[in-house]
C-alpha cells in the first residue's frame, strides 16, 4: 500500500470516527449505566417553542406536540444524550393516551422532557400542572390557523384529565368535542403548555423557579372535589 | 511518521469505528429521520418479565418498572433503535405521574413501549387497558417479597387512573394508601402489567392478537359510570 493511500485511508477513518464518536457519544452514553437523567439543558425561546409546538401538534398531536419539539430543539443545541431518543415514543400520548382521555397529552410530554433535563423534576411538574388546572386556556393564536380561525373562548380545567379538560371547554364554547374547532383548541394548548414548560425549565435552570404547593392525599394531586362534588349522572 | 504508525493508527481507528457504527448503528439510526418506530420486536418470555419488572419497579417504580424492564430485555435481543433510548426516562410515571393519580404508571409505561414496538399499537393498547380495567389484581407473587410478604386481596381498578385503581383495593384491603402493603400490592402489579404486555405483543407479532372493543365517546374510553355515578361527596 502506497504512503498517500495509507493517509487517504487515515483521514477517512479519522473523519468517520470523529463524526460517529462526536455526533454519537450522547447515544452511546444514553444506552449504557453511565449517563443517566438529568442530562444538560439549554434555554429555550419561549415564544419560539410555542410556534414550534403547534406545528407539531399538526403532524402528531398533542403529547408528541410538547415533547418533540422540546426534545428537537435540545437534539440541535444539546446533542449527546438526546439523539438516541426518538420524538414519536409520545405520539401514543394524543386524546389522554390513545383517545382514554385519561393525562392530557400536553401534560404527559412535558413531564417526560422536564424529567430528564432536570434535577428537580418533581416540583417543576408540579408547577405545570398546577398551572395547566387553574390557568384559562387556550391563550396562543397561530400565526397560520390550520383547523379553524377563529379567536376561542378560555375555560379553566380544574384537572390534568383530558377528559375533564375538554369537556370544561366545550361547556364553555359550544363545540362538539368531536369538531375541527375543538381539535385547533388542543393545538394551541399544545403551545401554551410547551410555552410553559419552557419557562419553567429556563427559570430552573437559572435558579429562578419558584415551587408551587401541590399537597397530595389518598394518592392523587388532583383537586378532590372535581369529580367528587359532582351532581349524580351528570357532570 | 513511520509506516508502522500509520498502520498502528489505521487498525485502531477501524476497531474504533467499526466498534461504534456497528454498536450504536441502531441509536444513530434512531435519532435520524429515516428510522421511525415501529422497531423490530423479538418475543420475550411473559414469566421472566414479571420477575424482572418486579424488581425494576424496586429501582424506580411502576412506570419505569413495566417501560425500563422491557426496553432493556429488547436492547439485549434487538438492540438498534432501543439502545439510544433511556429507561429512566419513565420514573417521572410514578404515581399516576408524580404522585399526581393520574394514569396508572405501569399503563404509562405499558403504551410507550407497545407504541414503538407495534404497528398496531392503538389496538393493543386498548386490549391492555380494557383488561387492566376488568380483571382482578395484583395475581404476582414474587420469589422475594420485597415490602410485605403475605398474599393479598385481588381488586378491580374499573378505571386506568392511579387514584381510583389504588382506592378500589384500599377499600377492599383496608391497608393505608402510604403503607407499605400498598407499595408491594403496586410492584406487584407492575409485574402482572408487564407480563400481559408481552403476551400481547407476543400474540401481536404471532398474528394471534385478538381486538377487544373499546368505544369512546366526550374524548374517553374510560367508563363513564365509574366517576358520574358516586354518591355525592363521598367515594
């Protein structure tokens, strides 16, 4: 073999190495004991991710909607770790997982990416659903409405349930909660929720994030009375 | 540089390189767009998953016990897309989603990894649900009880929710929900989730898998009745 084929073949080798080990090193360590959550965080625009969600949504609702958009943004300004992760593991999360209307899909994303980008995943969870309960929602508008155009009224959900989140807002809109209406309500909740998830990161991250009571009992951090007030047979 | 270097350098990048694309050929795939779930799946022994989610669920509990007890039985057998995936990315299940009583964890974790090992992950998932909703449990008893050691009451969740699952054997127990009868009674439910999860991904790939009907109506699948036919104020 000549000199100039050995260092041809010496560059390649470098080259692919480099490439494999400096894109890969994250998945590697992802798949062994080594690495483990939480992994680096990056801040994140928040009016940005708001706009990437809602696409999202578009193309795999609302649990793959939080999550992959986060988990994208920190796959181009993080790397390592999160290469290996595939953003369509939340798609089974739409409609309270798989149309159970049991988590909000918003709800089940954002915990999982709060969960390994951050130390104290706990409380910020807590701090989003808190939010998610109390906050009048929807709050975003696209700047490409893609279901319907049309401003919505707000209602509070009272609930991180799917199910009792949505009917609060057809309650309050009415819309059938099979209509195109109330599928754009859930995309630009998908934004809200990815909105706050990052500002609750970006906050932690630099030590600005403040906790929220979220007192349980009888294994759950649900409001009682949501469903436990409620007249018999109706709502 | 000598030719012997050079030849030295070669062999070690190619023992480099070829350990890193043929190791992780998989989670590089995972992180690009061409590879999207469903990965490929290899039938795993519904006894030997019981055994082991019982003893993840010890590590890092229900969700990460079904979702992390799987996923890593198929980074062994398959390995590939799986590799770059962590476990840990479903502790924050725990609780119905921290604590929250939420979707049951181990149902969590159940869909997630149904939904990247499965075309038909939708009809899978609602098999899984119906029958975690109908069938009494826990029906696990462990080679090595970890917290309690005698053999429990078997309930009826009617419901996918941590809350109404964990209350519905409460009330026929009558151990305290923060005792630790209730934390074995959950890793032992982790195991009977698991194991139906594998049988029915098992029969799935076989082509033997059954479809049970799951009608939804108001964004649920759940049963109405279980929440909309309490007495007022109580249960």
């Amino acid at each position: 073999m000549s000199n100039k084929r050995r260092e041809f073949i010496v560059k390649s080798l470098i080259g692919t190495a480099g490439l494999v080990v400096g894109g890969l090193s994250g998945a590697a360590a992802a798949g062994s004991k080594k690495m483990e959550p939480p992994y680096p965080y990056k801040s994140i625009d928040p009016d940005m991710i708001a706009e990437k969600a809602y696409g999202y949504y578009l193309k795999g609702h609302c649990a793959y909607g939080v999550f992959a958009s986060i988990l994208d943004t920190l796959k181009e300004s993080v790397g390592g770790p999160y290469l290996g992760i595939p953003g369509e593991l939340f798609e089974f999360g739409r409609g309270g997982i798989n149309g159970w209307g049991t988590i909000c899909g918003t709800l089940n994303g954002a915990a999982a990416i709060i969960s390994i980008s951050c130390k104290g995943w706990k409380k910020v969870i807590d701090a989003l659903y808190r939010w998610y309960e109390e906050t009048p929602l929807p709050m975003y508008y696209p700047k490409h409405p893609a279901k319907y155009k049309g401003v919505f009224a707000a209602s509070v959900a009272t609930s991180p349930l799917c199910h009792i989140s949505v009917m609060k807002w057809i309650e309050k809109t009415g819309f059938a909660y099979d209509s195109k209406a109330r599928s754009e309500r859930c995309a630009r909740l998908t934004a809200d929720v990815a909105k706050k998830t990052v500002e609750l990161l970006n906050a932690y991250h630099k030590g600005t994030f403040k906790p929220v009571s979220a007192p349980g009992i009888y294994k759950t951090k649900m409001d009682c009375m949501t469903c436990h007030n409620m007249k018999v047979g109706s709502r």
